[in-house]
C-alpha cells in the first residue's frame, strides 16, 4: 500500500485548481497537477455528472474510470447557467490560481463568466481552455472529440497495415496526449505569473499536441514532398523493426535504432554475413531489404519460446520487449520495481489498484491521497470553507445551483 507524503512535501501544496471540464483531456490535466499536491476542486452539473463516471466498466455501480480520472479531487456541484452558480463560480475563482473548462467556445461568455469577468474576480487566475479545435478558426465551434484530432492529425492516416484501413486507437490517445500537455501549459503559465504577477488564458486544441508527437512529418512534406504511409509494425527508417510470434504463441517487438542494436541482433539469430552488406550500414537501407530482415529474424524467433528469446536477447543486449497485455503489466518485474501501479485503499471499493504518479521527485514526491470520489460529496464542505452561510447554500439549493 502506498501512503501519501505529509501536504507540505508535495510540490504544488498551495495551489488551487478548479476542474470544470469533463471527458478526459482537460480533466487529466488537473488530475496529474492534484498528484503533486494541488488542491483540486471538481465542479460537474448537479443534474449532469462529468461523463466519465459512467464511462466503461463498473463494479457495484460504480464506475472505475472515475476513480482514477477523479483521485485527488474535491468534488462539489454547480449549475453555472443559475444566478447563484455563476456567482459562487467566481467566489471561487477570486481564490483560485487555476480554472480548467473544456466547454464550447462561447459558453462561458454566454453565462457572463468569460476572461473578463474571470480576470477582474482574479487578475492572478489562470483560465485554461481546452476544446477539440481551439478557440477560434472556422471549425471552432463543431464538437471536437480525440477521435477527430487522430484522424485529422494524420496519426490514423500512418497506422496500420498498407493494405488495409487507416486504424484509429482503441482509447483516448489524443485526449490524453492533450492532458500531458495541458497540464505543462498550466505550469508555464504559472511561471510566466512568478515574473508579471499576471494570469492568463491558455488556449489549448486537442487537434495540435498529437500533430507534435507525430514528429517532423510536415517538415518532411515542406522540404521534400515526402508522405509517411503505413507500413504496419516495420518503419521507414531502421529494420528489422517489428513483432514476432515466438514457438509458445507469445509475441515479442524488437527494435534496431542503433546500427549496433542491428548487428548484434543479426549475430544473435545466425545471419552475421548480412551486416556485410553495403546496404546493411544505414537504417534506411536495411528498412528497404526489410523481408530479408524479417525472415531472418522471424525464423529463429519462431523456434524459440520467449522466455528463451528474451534471455537470449539480454544476453546479447540486443533490444527487445514483451508484448503485453494488461494482466503481464501487472506482474512486470519491472513495473513492480518502480510501483508504476499502485494500490491504495478506497472506502467504496477496498483495496484499489491503479496507474501511480506519472513521474518519481526525489525529495518533494506527489501521491495519490484518494480515488474518485463521489458527485458532489465535497459541495457542502467547499463552500463553507469558502465562507457561504447555511442560509446561502439552503438558497442554492432551493435556485436549483447546486
């Protein structure tokens, strides 16, 4: 079991962040600022939950989605759209350092709660936007979801087979990749606030952090007219790359990014004549004489188990890895050394695993404290520390506001 670090050992103690946004990117990046000790406050609809409560399995009802997305978050409701949600929103605001929404362009602005409502209740705050497309161009105000930002970004476009379709992932990678990023933007905005003593908007497209980590592709069109295309498991530019199905029906990926990975590995599996090869001294060039590669390799991958692959391959230190499902991550010596899933105990569910704190600080460690927690369980205690009286949060209640 995991236990958390005293508050004043976390790095971002002192710091508030208020998450309006829901599914996931938004959400995500309030989630990794709450693991180093942000105090988080989780602002849904009383009558529409952040949808992520619902989203994917759930044991007793309850939705184990949240109870990740959700941990280390105070949770609290607030209709905005009512008189008494907007005003206590900017209550709220006036004590904050950080506001992240991912609403439709227009909609904060439609409740008066825009940038400058927000900056005059805080000149400090800073409001982070994150929407599928930003917050102006002309597909601005079109729903965006990740699904749209991997098609759009061409990441669809290069994966999968060459003869097949273009593959879109089985989860959200571009929502996620825009939560890494996002939460990054807060914390430079956050600095650029040490030296102005100012806020700011930050304006986050989830169609723009995946375009990035595709690498240079729109370089290589602008200089060379070069197109990546799919080309399934192998790369353009080293083999052999790719996974191979070992003798017990397991599979391994091998990677040769090093042309001394590559000769090792071609020694490991009996073709050392093929280093000899003029072809055989670029990436580019054994990434064209890839079938000979794959054969090579394949073969005396296929008549091994892989534990037997996999020792043969350390011994070597040629570069290879199990491909794992997730029930192999969870008994991955390696993963176990680091702690990358942790346990912690939950009051609903009991002991509770899930990913931990996505990076180790040797002296100012983050934490989980607690996983997702109920719709609203923290609304009473929230605005009473924010000074509402029992008759000011009786007439939210009666508005409908919370």
């Amino acid at each position: 079991m995991t236990t958390a670090p005293a508050p004043r050992t976390a790095p971002l103690t002192g710091l508030r962040v208020l998450d309006l946004a829901t599914l996931f990117a938004g959400p995500l990046a309030a989630t990794l600022l709450g693991d180093f000790g942000a105090e988080v406050i989780k602002v849904e609809h009383p009558g529409k939950p952040d949808p992520s409560r619902g989203h994917g399995p759930s044991k007793d009802g309850i939705g184990l989605w949240w109870k990740v997305l959700g941990r280390n978050k105070r949770t609290i409701t607030l209709d905005l759209s009512k008189r008494g949600g907007r005003a206590t929103l900017l209550r709220l605001a006036a004590g904050a350092d950080v506001l992240i929404e991912n609403f439709r362009p227009g909609t904060l602005e439609k409740w008066d709660l825009g940038w400058p409502e927000l900056c005059a209740a805080n000149p400090r705050l800073v409001l982070t936007r994150v929407t599928g497309f930003g917050q102006f161009g002309p597909y601005a105000h079109r729903p965006g979801f990740g699904t749209l930002a991997e098609a759009m970004s061409g990441f669809a476009a290069i994966t999968g087979e060459p003869d097949a379709p273009p593959t879109l992932p089985p989860f959200g990678l571009a929502d996620n990749i825009a939560g890494l990023a996002t939460a990054y933007a807060v914390m430079t905005a956050l600095a650029a606030r040490e030296r102005t003593g100012e806020g700011q908007v930050v304006d986050m497209a989830i169609i723009e952090p995946i375009l990035t980590v595709l690498g240079p592709q729109p370089t290589w069109y602008d200089q060379l007219g070069y197109v990546q295309r799919r080309t399934g498991n192998r790369s353009a530019n080293n083999a052999p790359r790719n996974a191979y199905r070992t003798a017990d029906g397991t599979w391994v990926a091998v990677s040769t990014s090093a042309q001394s990975i590559a000769e090792r590995l071609m020694t490991l599996v009996g073709r050392p004549d093929l280093i000899d090869e003029p072809w055989f001294a670029t990436g580019a060039g054994r990434a064209a004489h890839a079938d000979v590669l794959d054969q090579a390799v394949g073969a005396w991958i296929g008549a091994r188990t892989r534990t037997e692959v996999l020792a043969a391959f350390e011994k070597a230190e040629a570069a290879v890895a199990p491909i794992q499902d997730v029930r192999d991550v969870l008994t991955d010596p390696q993963y176990q050394a680091l702690d990358t899933v942790t346990t912690l105990d939950d009051p609903d569910l009991g002991p509770l695993r899930m990913q931990n704190v996505l990076f180790r600080l040797s002296d100012t460690p983050g934490a989980i404290r607690w996983a997702g927690r109920a719709h609203g369980a923290d609304t009473t205690k929230v605005l009473t520390e924010l000074g509402l009286t029992a008759a000011e949060l009786a007439a939210l209640r009666e508005e409908g506001a919370v």
